[in-house]
C-alpha cells in the first residue's frame, strides 16, 4: 500500500525517536552506535518497518511492551518480535479477527482524518493477519544497541507480561501501558490492584528521571509515579467511581480513582478497575 506520511516521526534525542500510528499509539525507536531497538508496533496499518528505515538501517530487535492489540497487531510486518510469556495467549486473542475487526471500525469511524493516508490499505487482507514469530523474552534481558544500555523491566498489572526499558546512562523508562496517567486494570487479563501496586513500588526505586509512556510523547518526570501509587491506594480503599469508558462498554461500568481535577487537565491521573481486582 501507498502510506506516505501515515506515521508521525519525532526526535527526542539523538538517540529516541517516536513514531506515532495515527490510531493514537506511539512506538519508540531506540538507536545506538551499532543497532536499534523498537519498542512497540502500533495496529499494523502502516508500513512500520519502512519508517524505521527512513530513520536506520541498523540490525533491529523489536519487542512488545505487552499483546494488546493497539501495541502488538503490527507484529507480523517484522522477522520476529520479542514478548513476555505471559502475554503469549493474550497476543493471540489481540492480533485475531475480533480485534482486527475493532480496528477497521475505528478506521471507519474516522475515515475524514486517516483517508488520505490509507492510499491502498486493503481490509480484507489486514483482517488475515495474525501474530506474526513471537519470540519469548527473558524478563532479565540487557541490551547493548552501541553507546547505551536497555534493560528489561518487568511491569505486570496492566497485563500480566507487561514491561518497561530502562535506560540507565540517560535515566529513562520506557512504561508502554503498564504506568501512565490512565491505566486500565479492569480487563480479564489485568491482575489484581495489590500486585499492580506492588510493581510500581518496586519500579519507583529505580534509578530514572523521566519516562515515556504509550498514548503520548513527552516526557514525564518520575514523580508521576507518585501519582500512581495514590490514585491505586484509593481504589483499594474504596474510593472509586462509577463509569462506563467510550470504546470500552464491553468491560461494563468500572471504578475509576483519580486525581488532578478533570479529564482534560494536564494534572489528570486515574487507574480504572472493577471489584474483581481488588
């Protein structure tokens, strides 16, 4: 297909990029000195990896922050593709015909803005494809790209093989779904709020500055995290409120506790949840 344009490319640093799928999900490139890493692939509607070549034409390693289908359906335009075990059931689920279905209607529904970049973009073959080679990561991976460092964080909560990169010589984290000012624990696949505190009390003692998340591009300072170890102490406590989320009514009505005043204030932090997960 004919996708000039498709993804929105920025530089971060000289060695970060992010690609933005205009389905609102961002992937991140990472370059090094002697090969790249890709954080995420987005919904698969675009050509991918022709964009990571206008950017680098170095050996590439690709791996999943987690299965679900806004960050994984991509996964089969490359080799092989690196995900957590845990996630291995989950990708099935999020790169079959029910969630291919969904992201044809999200399409659909916003075909003014994405039509002149779906120039070919053929649904019925879309619709075919699956998981593409997962490959199973060991939570424990180092990376050495050239000139810096990518360790494997595990992150389960939002998925139970979630995980973030840690890049020490620039103190960032890489959190993909698993922490970010809206986190979703109210999904089958979601562990319980106990455990998903407990990781972003272990996750807070590492030693970073900023994070980057997976529905934005900038970076927020690690005191967000503070954020989201409040807004999940007071779910546990009982002090959520009822909801039902656009684009989510499948899960039903769920518990949302936030902070930081409305959903469009920048200050806005919430985790939504429903009792099972307490």
């Amino acid at each position: 297909m004919s996708d000039v344009n498709y993804f929105e490319v920025k530089k971060h640093e000289p060695w970060l990029y992010s690609i933005k799928d205009r389905m609102e999900v961002y992937c991140w490139l990472i370059v090094g000195d002697k090969s790249a890493i890709l954080f995420d692939t987005g919904y698969g509607i675009g050509d991918l990896p022709g964009e990571v070549k206008k950017i680098t034409d170095k050996p590439l390693s690709v791996i999943l922050s987690h299965a679900h289908a806004d960050h994984a359906m991509g996964a089969y335009q490359f080799e092989q593709v690196f995900l957590h075990p845990g996630d291995f059931e989950l990708l099935k689920e999020h790169c079959g015909v029910k969630w291919r279905k969904k992201a044809v209607e999200a399409i659909e529904k916003n075909i003014e803005k994405l039509k002149p970049y779906l120039n070919g973009f053929d649904t019925d073959e879309y619709m075919e494809k699956g998981t593409g080679n997962p490959i199973s990561l060991d939570e424990s991976s180092v990376y050495n790209p050239g000139g810096l460092t990518v360790q494997v964080i595990p992150m389960p909560g939002h998925t139970h093989g979630s995980v973030g990169l840690l890049i020490p010589e620039h103190k960032v984290l890489f959190t993909g779904d698993a922490a970010n000012r809206a986190v979703f624990m109210f999904m089958p696949e979601s562990l319980m709020l106990t455990e998903y505190l407990e990781m972003l009390h272990t996750v807070i003692k590492l030693d970073f500055t900023t994070h980057y998340v997976g529905h934005q591009d900038k970076a927020y300072p690690k005191k967000w995290f503070d954020k989201y170890i409040k807004v999940a102490e007071n779910a546990l406590a009982g002090k959520g409120k009822p909801m039902k989320i656009p684009g989510l009514e499948e899960y039903g009505e769920v518990l949302v506790s936030s902070i930081g005043g409305p959903i469009i204030s920048p200050t806005f932090c919430a985790v939504g949840y429903n009792k099972t997960k307490i």
